[in-house]
C-alpha cells in the first residue's frame, strides 16, 4: 500500500464541512486530473508542492465555494501521494455530482507538456490499487475529459496517453513504458535476434544431418564387410534343391548348385522327396441318382 502524507504534511486548512462518504455500491472507478496552470514551470519538490497545494485550497474554498480542495489524492513527479480529502470522501472535481457519486479523484502535479515520471505513475498505480480495495466495482480509470459534462483538457495529453497505455492501472509493468521509436527499436533488434537464431538453427542441423548420414553410411558398410557371402550361398542352393521342376521360369530342372558341407548335419541324409501337387484319384465317384457319366 501507498505511504500517504497527512494534510498536515501541507498546512492544510479545515474544510467545511463538505458532502460526505462515496458510496461503495455506487462508484464505477477513479478519474485522473492535472491543475491545468497554463504554466511550464515545474512543481517539483516537496516545498513547492506543498505550497501549490495550498493556493489551489485557497482558490476552491475562497473563490468556487467549495467545503475543501476538491480532490482526494494528490501524486507528484517524485513519487509522493498527498492526502486531500481522502479517499472515502466524496470529491468536487469530475464536473458534477452525479459524476462526483460515481468516481474518486486523483490529481496528477504537472504542468503543461509534463509527461509524467515512472515514480508518479507507480505511485498512482499504488493509489488506484488502495481506491479499488476500498470501491471493488470502481475499476475504471479515466480521465477528466472522458467524464466531465463540459469540454476539457484535463489532464493533458500525455496523461491522457499514459492512461491509454494502461501506465496507471495496478499490476503493469515500467518495462513496458517506451516510446514509439524505443517500441520499433526493440521490435526491429527481436526480428534480427530470430532471424540469427533460425540461420544458426538451420546450419545446425544442417550439420548434424551430414553426421547422420555418414555415420549411417559407414554403418552399412561395415554390415557388408560382416555378412558371410558363404551362408547367402548356402541358402540359395538349399532353394533350388528343394523346388520342383514345375516351379522352374522355363520348365527345365534347376541348375545342380554347389553346395558346401554344413559340420552340423549327416553328409549322408538326404533331404525327402516332396511334391507339393499329388496326383489326383484314379476313379470319379458314381453320379448321383444312378447316373453314368456320359462320353
């Protein structure tokens, strides 16, 4: 959770009174202001905060009537977060009070043309976070000229920006915050890092492949080398042995095939006489009913 600094912390005067509690049922999310001076002059540390602070008091309660300053959270570009109202009291800045039921209020220190720092963004994401503890349905995040019924700048186009990038809602990352030319600049270095890994890749395998081949190669070489040519002649001339004249492309006995003794077997025994089509019965069966064959 965010540090708050009390409004003690800016001399801040009493309000008066004032409109009361948001209702949590009610609030649809927060809305991003700026004070919009006019001025490119820099309210950065803590003195000239403060003492800003207490002019835009004087000016809401003195001159527009209101009980208070009108926001609720104050963030500067160092990364502080000033209470003001507070965040469970209603705030005077969206515009209206219809508006003013259904949103919280956060005032951004910057001045125009400010784009705001990595620590006011971190520490709004902070604040936003605590508002949506606080209000579970206000999950939206604005800004002033989105919901004010009268036109405005508020709050400046680079908060406006920031807030369109997502640089304000709880949980994103300061990675992610570059420029256009930082974005295409890292878009154009991850194309060149994939297309070196693909080349690199490729020659690899490239190479590992040739490995493959060589290896496989080599070993059906040496499987060559290994075979027994004896045994493929063994096995031939056992085929040809055994097949009937019939079987023969040319009706002509097989050549007689050498052979050579096998240590393991009788040189003597022979191998049986098998003809694998027998002849058929010598006589026909009587036809039936008594019938004879006819010539």
């Amino acid at each position: 959770m965010v540090e708050y600094l009390p409004r003690s912390a800016w001399n801040a005067r009493p309000p008066n009174g004032g409109p009361g509690n948001l209702t949590v049922s009610r609030v649809e999310g927060a809305v991003i202001h700026w004070p919009g001076t006019g001025s490119t002059s820099v309210i950065h540390s803590k003195a000239a905060v403060a003492s800003a602070l207490r002019g835009w008091q004087d000016y809401h309660m003195d001159t527009r009537g209101w009980s208070d300053i009108a926001y609720q959270v104050a963030v500067d570009q160092a990364g502080r977060a000033w209470t003001l109202r507070g965040l469970r009291t209603q705030s005077g800045a969206n515009g209206g009070t219809d508006v003013n039921e259904r949103y919280g209020a956060v005032l951004l220190i910057l001045v125009t043309g400010e784009q705001p720092t990595a620590a006011m963004k971190a520490t709004t994401r902070g604040v936003i976070a605590d508002f949506r503890r606080i209000y579970p349905r206000g999950t939206a995040i604005r800004p002033h000229s989105a919901v004010r019924p009268e036109p405005t700048d508020c709050p400046g186009d680079p908060a406006r920006a920031a807030i369109a990038r997502g640089e304000f809602t709880p949980g994103h990352s300061e990675d992610d915050d570059m420029t256009p030319a930082q974005m295409q600049e890292l878009k154009n270095f991850i194309e060149a890092r994939t297309q070196a890994y693909a080349l690199w890749t490729h020659r690899q395998l490239r190479k590992d492949l040739s490995a493959v081949v060589k290896a496989y190669a080599l070993d059906i070489k040496n499987y060559e080398r290994q075979t027994d040519a004896a045994d493929a002649a063994r096995a031939a001339a056992a085929v040809w042995a055994t097949a009937p004249p019939s079987l023969q492309v040319d009706g002509t006995p097989a050549p007689e095939q050498p052979t050579a003794p096998d240590p393991n077997t009788d040189p003597d025994l022979s191998l049986p006489d098998l003809d694998p089509f027998p002849d058929t019965p010598a006589a026909e069966e009587a036809a039936p009913n008594g019938d004879q064959p006819t010539a």
